[in-house]
C-alpha cells in the first residue's frame, strides 16, 4: 500500500530539482549584479505580447 519510487524516478527527479535551483541562483546573481530587473505583472504581459506579435508577424512574413 506504500508508494513505490523507482529509483530511477527518484534520481531524474533530484536532476530536474537541481536544474531549476541552478536557475533560480543564476537570476539572482544576475539580478545582483545589475544585468536583470524585476517589473511588475502588467509590463511583463505587454512586453510578451508585443515580443509575440512581433514573431508572429515575423513568421507571417516568411512564409
């Protein structure tokens, strides 16, 4: 009745985990020295839509 973990499941598990924690550290070095900064929500959605419109429109003229 206990939950049963590979092994292998385990260990592919601790790589994504320490993945995603060398990322965090690396915005947060980043951001210390000065090569990042935080905005708020609402300028991170317009600037993602503009970078979509801009690749979509990109692709629209490729074709």
């Amino acid at each position: 009745m206990g939950t049963n973990i590979k092994l292998d499941d385990s260990n592919d598990a601790s790589k994504r985990l320490a993945k995603q924690y060398a990322a965090i550290n690396q915005a947060f070095d980043k951001l210390e020295s000065g090569g990042a900064i935080f905005v708020d929500d609402e300028t991170a959605k317009s600037c993602m839509e503009a970078r979509k419109a801009k690749i979509r429109n990109r692709d629209a003229t490729a074709k």
